[in-house]
C-alpha cells in the first residue's frame, strides 16, 4: 500500500486509512471508455485514453477550455477568495455559465467529469471493505458508549459560560459545540440567541444537490472481457438518464457497475427510493453557495458563533464534497475548541494555524452578544416542554465520516490536559 499512498492527494483521509491499517486499491480503469455528449441524438464514442476521440475542432475546443480553467484555479486563494483576480466577477456566474461563455462547441462542456478517476483526482483509490470501516474504527477508539445515534439534536443554547445541546429527549451541557452537519441541516436546528444575520442568509442560500446513486451487479465484469473499463460518460436525457458510470467490482471479483444521476434527470426519478427523501439528508451530494454569495457571506462559513463552531466537507479548503475535506474540517474545528479551552496543548504550529484562521475571517465581524447566565436557568426551565414538541431536524449520523476524527482529536488532547 505504500507506492498507493505515495501517489496520494487525499492526504487527511489516506493518513486515517494508514493509520487504521486498512487497505486501499485502484479504481479500475483498463480498456475503452465510452462517452455520450452533445444530445440523445449524437454519436456514442469510445476511448482507450483518457482524452476522448472527439473531432479536432472539439479536442481543440476542450483542450483551451482546461487550460483556461486550470490557469484561473492556480489564481484562487482558498482560504480568502476575495482576494482572487476578478473575484466579483467570477463569483456572479455559475460553472454552466462559464462553459457557455467559453466553449465553442456543445460537447466539449460535457466530458470534463472523465478526468475524475484519473491519477491525483478525486476517484483514484477505493478502500478494501468500504469506508464506512472508518467511521467504525473511530468509534472504537473514542467508545461507543460516547457515541449518540437517533438522537436528533432540535437545539442549541449558550451564554457566556456554557451552552445546552437538546435533543428531543435528553439535553446536555458543555463549553462548546461543534455543528458538522450540512448547512442546510444546521440552519434548521433553533438558536438561542439567534445567528448573526450574515451566518442565517449564508445557510438559507447554500442549497444541497441532487445527485442519485445506483450499484448494478452481475454475475461476471463481462465489460472487462470485451475489453471495456466499465466509465460511461454522457450527457443526461430522458433516453439516457445516467450522467457517469464506473467499474464498481470489488477486489474478491464480486462484479458491479456504480453510477450517478443527476439534475433534472435526478429529479424526474425522485419518486423512487432517495436520498432527497431522506429527512436528515434532503440532497446530495455537497451544498454550493448561490452566485454572489461567497463575495459577502464566505467568512460565516466557518466563523464561530459564541461557543458553536463549524465545520464540515462544505467547510474544507481542500477536497470540498469529498471525505478528505471532511476530515480537514473536523481536524480545524477540533483545534479551534482546543485553542479555547486549553491552548497549553497545542503546538507552535497547531497555534499558529488556528491563529490565521481566526484573523482570515476577522472581517465577518464579532457575533451577536451573548446573554447572561440567567438567561440559560430560565431556558432550563423551559426544557421540557420544547422537547415534548420538538420535530427531529439534524441527525447524529455515524455516517458523517470525519466527526469521529474531529473528536478523537479533542479526546487525546483533554487526556493531556
């Protein structure tokens, strides 16, 4: 495993599988790629590359589209993105409306996805017996006891001195909070006092994705026989609802194809079993910030609120939407609580990184006032009664890949303490 991990870009989530002693493999790629773009009614091609075998004048059209987006990347600051180029600019379009302003022919704005399982990219690696092993090992390491699943948290109180998470049944005090699950999700639980305004029009203009998974098994790859890699790219239609496809086998043979639908697509079939239909998921498979919001609310994302900190993969500066980035979120918001709380355990350099965090987003301003410990008694008081009615609004999920992380780092600093 080591030449694999070597070769890695994910390095939060390859550090917690090397760690862990797990194993991880290649994603499948040998052989002919097929795509469909530009239309039910355009040619189905195949590849042996991961360039595909369009015409010249499209190949063209792609190649300076990648460049153009490559050269524009290499000028974002991820950490203030107002401080990219043309920010302003950038940040009241889309994706879409970018490739339409700069591709010249239609297929070229549908292909750049064939780039995801290639070395360095986001689907390169596969972990041996899935990835939920590593939210199961993170729970083995904190206790399962510590471990609080189907108690949907309904709200969050704070003063100046502590704060009250509550669920619908049970509440609990502590010095602080960590809110990991999607923006939309967060922005359903109840604060007392509530969010600053910038942090409440951040999470009511962050929609969540629509994005289907399948898994169609047969009994053999017989793609691999026919000299196929089992990547279909296409651009969705009603005739073909599919968007992408990949070699789903796992390493005992068991033969699969994995894939997604999309969009519009997505939608048409949401009457059939779903994540958007999932109450404490609602979409898949990552929140995006409406055009225009990053340039005024992009601070709050991560900006404490009093004693609630935030965190997750929407949050990362790295692999955003991805279990990396998820890790990195928690790993941050777990040195945020610890610089609060008992900053002697922390490194210079531990330090140093919560410290630049903080002046980045100094900008958002200081959050609302925090009210005084009288304020907490009588909402104490109060308790029973909003828990009698309270409606499940955010899921505890062990799912959540990172927060086992984010608190197995708090729990062996506090072992320090």
């Amino acid at each position: 495993m080591g030449n694999l991990l070597d070769l890695r870009t994910q390095t939060y989530v390859m550090d917690l599988i090397q760690e862990f002693g797990l194993e991880v493999y290649t994603q499948y790629t040998t052989g002919k790629k097929v795509h469909h773009v530009g239309g039910p009614n355009a040619k189905v091609r195949t590849s042996s590359t991961s360039i595909p075998a369009l015409s010249t004048l499209v190949l063209l059209d792609l190649s300076q589209l990648v460049w153009k987006i490559d050269r524009l990347s290499s000028t974002v600051s991820v950490e203030d993105p107002m401080k990219t180029p043309n920010a302003q600019e950038l940040d009241s379009m889309t994706l879409h409306s970018y490739i339409e302003k700069h591709a010249w022919t239609e297929a070229a704005g549908g292909v750049l996805c064939l780039l995801e399982s290639t070395p360095g990219s986001a689907q390169e690696f596969r972990v041996k017996g899935g990835t939920q092993q590593l939210s199961e090992r993170l729970a083995q390491q904190i206790g399962w006891e510590s471990v609080r699943l189907g108690k949907a948290v309904t709200a969050i109180w704070q003063d100046a001195e502590q704060a009250m998470v509550m669920t619908a049944t049970h509440s609990y005090l502590c010095r602080a909070v960590i809110v990991t699950c999607p923006p939309h999700l967060a922005a359903k639980i109840h604060y007392q006092p509530a969010l600053p305004i910038q942090r409440e029009h951040l999470t009511q203009n962050m929609p969540v994705g629509h994005l289907m998974k399948f898994v169609i098994t047969y009994q053999m790859a017989f793609w691999r026989e026919k000299g196929f890699s089992g990547e279909i790219v296409a651009r969705p239609s009603a005739e073909c609802p599919l968007s992408v496809t990949f070699d789903g086998t796992s390493p005992s043979g068991s033969a699969a194809i994995v894939g997604f639908i999309s969009g519009v697509q997505a939608y048409d079939w949401s009457s059939r079993e779903d994540w958007a239909m999932e109450e404490y998921s609602g979409g898949c498979p990552v929140n995006v910030m409406a055009p225009g919001l990053l340039t005024y609310y992009h601070p709050s994302l991560c900006t404490p609120c009093g004693r609630i900190h935030w965190a997750g993969t929407e949050t990362a500066t790295q692999w955003c939407g991805y279990m990396d980035g998820a890790i990195q979120s928690g790993q941050r918001a777990a040195l945020e609580v610890l610089a609060r709380l008992c900053p002697f355990t922390l490194t210079q350099e531990e330090q140093e990184a919560v410290q630049a965090a903080q002046n980045q987003n100094h900008e958002s301003g200081p959050c609302q006032h925090i009210p005084s410990t009288s304020h907490l008694r009588r909402a104490l008081i109060l308790t029973t009664l909003i828990m009698a009615t309270a409606v499940l609004l955010a899921q505890l999920q062990l799912c959540r890949d990172w927060i086992g992380q984010a608190r197995q780092v708090v729990l062996r600093r506090f072992a320090l303490w």
